[in-house]
C-alpha cells in the first residue's frame, strides 16, 4: 500500500491537528515530511511548530484514498474542503 498513489492525512495526536496531502508514493512521501520537518524547514509553519513541540512519534500517517497519479489533485482538493485541516 505504501508504494501506491493516493490522498493521506498526517495527524499531530497531542493536538488532534492534522494535514491533508497528495502523493505519487505513500512512502516516498512520508519521507520527505519526516526529514523535511527533522531539518526544521517543513514547508507549513504550523506542521514544522507542532514538530519541533511534538516531535516525530506524535505523529501518524494515515493513507486515506488510492487513487490514479491523474486524480491526485481532484481528490486532494475535495477531501480539503470536506475534513478542513488544521494544517494549511
């Protein structure tokens, strides 16, 4: 399942705050939040605070939706407006 494409949400669970995201690769993409945000330069300030407070193991990676590489950012888009994440 981690190779595939599709929708995920990442979630702070001291907080229940959360992030909704698209990936080419579940794994590939987890990756990049996780050395990303260990480098203190995680594109979404919030995400990168709650982090730096928090740290790696508050954190849970959730894939939501499978999808076709062709259908990311449609899906991304809706499954934002409909879960209205913390992280924007």
């Amino acid at each position: 399942m981690l190779n595939k494409s599709g929708i995920y949400k990442i979630t702070c669970d001291p907080t229940g705050k959360f992030y909704i995201g698209s990936a080419v690769s579940f794994k590939k993409r987890w990756c990049s939040h996780v050395s990303t945000a260990e480098l203190g330069r995680h594109h979404n300030r919030h995400f990168q605070s709650a982090w730096t407070k928090h740290g790696k193991d508050a954190f849970r990676f959730e894939p939501l939706l499978v999808c076709k590489k062709d259908d990311l950012l449609m899906y991304e888009q809706r499954a934002i407006d409909f879960l209205k994440p913390n992280f924007i």
